[in-house]
C-alpha cells in the first residue's frame, strides 16, 4: 500500500496531478476540497459550517478535517493506498493521520511538494475561477488570504514529513506531462 501527500499552495495543481495518478497507480484520491464542496452544496451540518471558514480564507477546524478524512479511508478500505490532497494543513493533523494509518498499519510513505510560485499561482486561480464557478478563486483578497493562510500555517508540514525523511519537493511549473513525470520518479522510488 502507497500513501501519498500531495502537497503545494492554492493553484498548485494537486487537484490536477491526482486525477492522473490515481488511475496511474490505483490509488483512491481524497480531496478535502472536493470532499468539502460536495457537503457545501448539499448543505449538510458539515457543509454549512467549513464554508463559513473557506469563505474568509480560513482552515476548516481540524477535527471536522480529520473525522471527515478517516471516514473516506474506511469507505475505501480495500484499497492500494491514498493520495491526501489538501491534507494534512497542520501537524496535529499530519500526527492524526500518522496515528490513524498506524492503527491499520499503514504509513504515509511521502509528501511530495508542488513547489510554484506566488505570481504563478494567482493567475492559476483567476483563470480557474473563470471555468470552475469556484467563487473563492475569483476575489483577490481571498486568494492572498488562502496563499498568505498556508504560508503561515500550513507550509510548516514540510518540516514535519522533512525530519521523517519523505518530504519530496518537485517544480509545479511546466506542462503537465512533464510535472507528472516528476511526481512518477519519486512515486516509483518510495
């Protein structure tokens, strides 16, 4: 079993890199993101309430994060592995997720990083607001938010999975093609 986290800023191009190698290695892609907008636009409990904090820019609490991911894992329990888009944020969630995957003795076996720039990916998200109807990549203020967000709070996960020795940092910039490629090489060598 392979467990992957796929790592960068807003408009790094997780979203896009996962939807290629979960077919490519079998694996079941979970998306917070996805997984948060589906409640969103259903207005479930869940929902309702991580939209009040993606609205302004902010993290979802992590505990809503992590009951919501371990129950993805055990819908998906005979699977080859994961790739953890948008989680872990934070390390109390990294260590959540370290714990839990222990007590199915699992592992995360890397973090791979999309590494892009700020210019770069403001105009990612501009552009994806124009085809995705993603209301928090159209406003500027919010899409500095959410880059100024996991700057502070979540780009600290990298030394977390770096003192385990799986972090793997890999450039976001190019044709997808080639980033896949990439991502494959360390992919294939964990």
């Amino acid at each position: 079993m392979k467990n992957i986290v796929l790592f960068g800023p807003p408009g790094a191009g997780k979203g896009t890199q996962a939807d290629v190698l979960k077919d490519k290695y079998n694996l079941v892609h979970i998306s917070t993101g996805d997984v948060f907008r589906y409640n969103m636009k259903n207005d479930t409990e869940l929902g309702v309430l991580a939209k009040s904090y993606i609205e302004k820019g902010q993290l979802v609490p992590d505990q809503v994060t992590i009951n919501m991911l371990q129950a993805e894992v055990e819908k998906n329990s005979q699977a080859n592995g994961f790739i953890f888009d948008g989680f872990p944020r934070t390390e109390s969630q990294a260590e959540a997720l370290d714990a839990f995957l222990a007590k199915k003795e699992s592992q995360i076996n890397g973090m791979i990083a999309l590494e892009v720039n700020e210019d770069e990916l403001k105009s990612r998200l501009t552009e994806r607001a124009k085809t995705s109807g993603r209301a928090d990549d159209a406003d500027p203020a919010v899409i500095q938010k959410r880059i100024d967000t996991y700057n502070a709070e979540t780009a600290p996960v990298k030394d977390y999975y770096e003192k385990q020795n799986k972090y793997y940092g890999v450039n976001g910039v190019g044709s997808i093609e080639g980033i896949t490629a990439l991502i494959s090489d360390v992919i294939d060598s964990l």
